[in-house]
C-alpha cells in the first residue's frame, strides 16, 4: 500500500504516554466489560486530551482503536458511528491516528450486519463517509467506503443511486492509491455504467486506463492485472459492438487473446479465435482492415483449431469472385450457429446483412481489378444482383474511393480506372505546365528570330540595287 501524507508527517511528541497507557488501559477495558462501557470511554477521553495536546501519535492513535474496538465488541454501533464523527473533530487531531481508526472502522465495517436491510452498515458508511469528505490524507478509505456503499445500493436494486454514487469518485487522481485497486474501482464504474445504458459515460471513464500498463513486461507476470486487463477489454468489446465498431472489437480480441489464461485455455482461445475472424471480415475495407486481415490469417493456430473460419478468411483475402449464394450455402449453418450471426443477439440478423454487403464490396473490387470497361449486364451478373443494387453498392465504393470507375448510363457501360490521389494530379499538372511554358519559350524565340530577319532583308537589298547603278571607276 502506497504511503498517505498523513503517514509521512513527522511530529516531535512534546511527552510520551506510552507507561502511563500500558498501567490504565487494562484497568479501563475491563471497566468496558463489565458492562460500563460508557464510563470507560469517559475515562478514555480524558488521555485522548493529554496525547493529542502534547503530540503523542503513538497513544492518540492507540485510544482512538481502543474505544472502537470497545464499541465493536460491545455490538453498539451507534455509539462507535457517534465517537468517531467525535474524534475526528477534535481541535489539532493528528492526521494519522484519524486515519488508523478509520481504517479499524473499516475494518469492523464488513463484519456489521449485513443483508437483508444493511442498517447497520449503511449508517456506518455514513458516518466514515462524513469523516472523510474534503480530506486527502484518507482519500483511499473514503473510495473504499464509498465502493462499499455503492455495492449496497446495486443489492438493493438501485442501480441508477450506486452508479451516481461510485462514479463520483475520481480516483486517477488518488497518487496514494495502488494502480491496481484504482484501475479495478474504474473498472467497476465503467461496468454500472454498461448495465444502466449509459454507454457514453462507460466509454469516457474508460479512457482513464492506460493499456500500455497492461503490455508491460512485469504486468504480464502479475495474474491480477492480467484478469484486470481480461475486464478492461471484455467491457471494451461490449461498448463497440453497441456502435458496430467490427474492426475496434477485431483488434479488443486480440488482446484478448494476448493473456496467458485465454491461451492457456483450449475452449477459450477457439472462441476468441473465431470472433477475432468474424469481426475482421464484418470490418469496412480500408488499408488498415485489409493489413489486419493480412496478418491474422498468417496466425497458423486458425488453420489448425477453426478450418472452416480459416476458408472463409481466405477467400476474403484473394482476388478471386465469392458469389453471396455460395457463401451462404457454405457458411450459412456455421455462422448462424454463433453468437456474433445468431438470432440471440439483437444485432445478429444486422451482422448477417453486414456480411453479405462485405461479399457484395469484395466482388466489385474483384470486378475492378479485372476489368477497364464492362457492361452492366455483365456485371449484374458477375455479382448476382438487380441493376439497383448494383449501381448502389457501386456508388458507394465510388464515394469511398475504394474503386474508381465511371457509369455512362444511356450506353450502359461502366469504365474503370487507377485511383490518383492529390500528389499524382499535381504532378502530371505541374508537368504539363513546365511542357506548356517551354513552348511558349520556344514560340517567342522563333517570332524574335523571324522579326530580326524582317529587319535585315530590306537594307540588304537597297545596298544591292545602289551598287547596280554606279559607273566603273579607271584603274
């Protein structure tokens, strides 16, 4: 447990009690036991003036435990709930025996009556949830109380009042607390929040954890952060399934699958295997879906314990047609079998019609692979569709850039071509520009060249025609 500011101040005891503790706390617990427990917490109070004026943490914090633990076993938790709200109020209580007797109070806490109405113990919370409010040095206990609290509440049937409750906490920020009992606490909020329906709140509390703790080389070797990343991403696969996130649950998967007890398990890792290939093929194509595809279909463990899915990956990852009708035929059984296709999952039937399109978009791109003109006969054909469907899953490919082709309707030809992104375009202008500007050089030279030969040829001339007109001169 990470060290609290309370536990590091340091404080000169002006006395020591500790003799004077050793002779009358006997004399005053067995005064408790015989049935004047009262006058023993009188008598208590008393030293508890002397230590905590004179600074003596030692002694203060020991009569604090004390007259709990008096009140714990004597069964009075009114009287311990009402001492302690006493106590903390003292003037110049020192912080760390307030925070050892909320501790014991803790403690005792869990052993109150419980189930069916949890009085008891919800009046407990209160009180140590009064104590703590507004201070750091017992920020820890009071979210360990407040975690308690809202667990009741969830028992009770009021899940809306436990998830407010817990929720409040904002425990990235408790520098005292262990990494682990804080992601766990998120974990926990972020899980109220999926089973009330509020997604968006479970998807920000989310982002409070950092995965890269979970991939370190010491986390790895540690079997509770391991389970805790097992919840991390088993919350996250749920959130993404809710928007239809296929490729964001495709990659949870597979740091699912990144944890020694999913591999250590034969049964578990099948599963996480098969969903981790449903999800990538059910993922829109991009460059990032078809890199992923790429790689997961070099895992060998999918050829080895899931055959059939293994086919149906291959078949997505050459160039080659996939009719909907055979694939169907083939898969149809298998798939549906399945939580991800099957009609118990609300979103089943919708993740059917997701596959069917992704078959529909890998046949287009096939298509424009293959061909540079085709006629939209030929291609109804080719993809087994009305001419409606085709135009429209061709557009959309067209408005995603995916392919590139062009419709002349009236001549009913599709014609495709190479996609050029903004540096191709810019540079075939900027070379047809450097091309045009050459000319031009080129045509200026030749008309300066033709306006100085113009000016030449008359004077020229006119030399000639004066020279034909003079007599010869004697020698």
């Amino acid at each position: 447990m990470a060290e609290t500011g309370a536990e590091r101040e340091v404080l000169k005891a002006e006395k020591d009690y500790t003799e004077e503790l050793d002779k009358e706390l006997p004399q005053i617990i067995s005064i408790a036991k015989n049935d004047n427990l009262n006058k023993a917490i009188e008598k208590l109070m008393v030293l508890e003036k002397k230590t905590r004026q004179a600074s003596d943490l030692p002694s203060t914090s020991r009569i604090l435990e004390t007259i709990i633990t008096l009140c714990h076993e004597a069964k009075e938790w009114a009287l311990m709930n009402e001492n302690i709200l006493i106590l903390s109020k003292k003037h110049g209580q020192l912080k760390l025996a307030i925070t050892k007797m909320v501790r014991l109070a803790i403690k005792y806490m869990y052993e109150a009556p419980g189930e069916p109405n949890f009085d008891v113990r919800l009046s407990i919370i209160e009180a140590l949830r009064t104590v703590t409010e507004g201070k750091i040095f017992v920020e820890v206990e009071r979210a360990r109380v407040t975690r308690e609290l809202s667990k009741i509440k969830k028992q009770q049937g009021h899940l809306a009042e436990a998830k407010t409750v817990l929720c409040e906490l904002q425990v990235e920020t408790f520098g005292s607390m262990d990494r682990k009992e804080k992601t766990d606490i998120i974990l926990e909020q972020v899980g109220l929040c999926i089973e009330q329906g509020d997604f968006a709140q479970a998807l920000i509390l989310s982002r409070k954890i950092s995965t890269k703790w979970f991939d370190a080389d010491i986390s790895k070797k540690d079997p509770e952060i391991m389970e805790l990343k097992l919840r991390f991403y088993e919350q996250q696969v749920h959130l993404s399934k809710q928007d239809s996130k296929y490729l964001d649950t495709c990659k949870y998967y597979r740091a699912i699958l990144d944890t020694p007890r999913i591999q250590e398990n034969p049964e578990e890792l099948q599963k996480t295997l098969e969903r981790i290939v449903y999800y990538v093929i059910l993922a829109p194509y991009d460059n990032e879906q078809s890199d992923l595809l790429h790689r997961i279909r070099t895992d060998t463990r999918i050829q080895k314990l899931i055959p059939e899915q293994a086919e149906l990956l291959r078949l997505f990852t050459v160039i080659e047609l996939m009719p909907w009708a055979r694939v169907s035929q083939r898969f149809e059984t298998l798939l549906r079998a399945t939580e991800v296709f099957g009609v118990d999952d609300p979103k089943g039937p919708a993740r059917w019609e997701d596959l069917r399109k992704r078959v529909i978009e890998h046949n287009v791109r096939v298509v424009a692979k293959y061909y540079t003109r085709i006629t939209m006969d030929r291609l109804k054909m080719l993809l087994d569709l009305d001419e409606d469907e085709t135009e429209t899953y061709l557009s959309k490919l067209v408005c995603e850039k995916t392919v590139n082709a062009k419709i002349d309707r009236p001549a009913r030809i599709i014609t495709f071509g190479t996609s050029r992104d903004a540096d191709d375009v810019l540079n075939e202008w900027s070379g047809n520009m450097k091309s045009l500007l050459g000319l031009l050089e080129r045509i200026d030279h030749l008309i300066t060249k033709e306006e100085m030969m113009a000016n030449i040829a008359p004077k020229v001339k006119s030399k000639e025609v004066k020279g034909k007109g003079r007599r010869p001169q004697p020698n």
